[in-house]
C-alpha cells in the first residue's frame, strides 16, 4: 500500500513532497523518497478495515513526528493550518 500510494501520488504531481509542508527530498538533497506513509485516521481507531489510497497522506518525517506528538493525534489538515496559518 505504502508503495501504491507514493505512485499514485508521483504520477498525479510528479513528485513526493509533504503534504502539510511541501518538504521535497528530491529537491532539497537530490535523494527521492525520504518520505513517510501516515494513516490519516489513527489505526486504532479504525479497528479492522480495508486501507485506501485516500486513508494515506505522504509526510517527511518531521512532520509525521510532529503529527504523533500531539495528544490527541491531529490530521495533516491541522497541522498545515497551524502551521502555515490556513
């Protein structure tokens, strides 16, 4: 799944970049990939279920981290707005 969704992702935009802060690995250190697959819903609360491409969200890993850090766990949607202020 991880590697469908980075795929997906790469034949949509052309390339793999954060979704909350548009982190490209590739671009900043001619190293692609440096990337992370997070579960947009916590797999503890979704308890038994089939994963989409669409329950995946591609971080770098800060913000992956940032995200887990966070009690209770944000969406990259909200880290992106208390991030960037949007």
């Amino acid at each position: 799944m991880v590697a469908k969704k980075g795929a997906a992702v790469l034949r949509t935009t052309g390339r793999l970049a954060c979704e909350v802060c548009d982190f490209d690995s590739s671009e900043a250190y001619g190293i692609e990939g440096v990337i992370d697959v997070h579960h947009v819903v916590p797999l503890h609360q979704l308890g038994e279920s089939v994963t989409g491409l669409n329950d995946l969200a591609l971080l770098c890993p800060t913000c992956h981290r940032v995200l887990h850090q966070h009690r209770p766990i944000i969406s990259p949607d909200e880290l992106r707005a208390k991030r960037f202020g949007s």
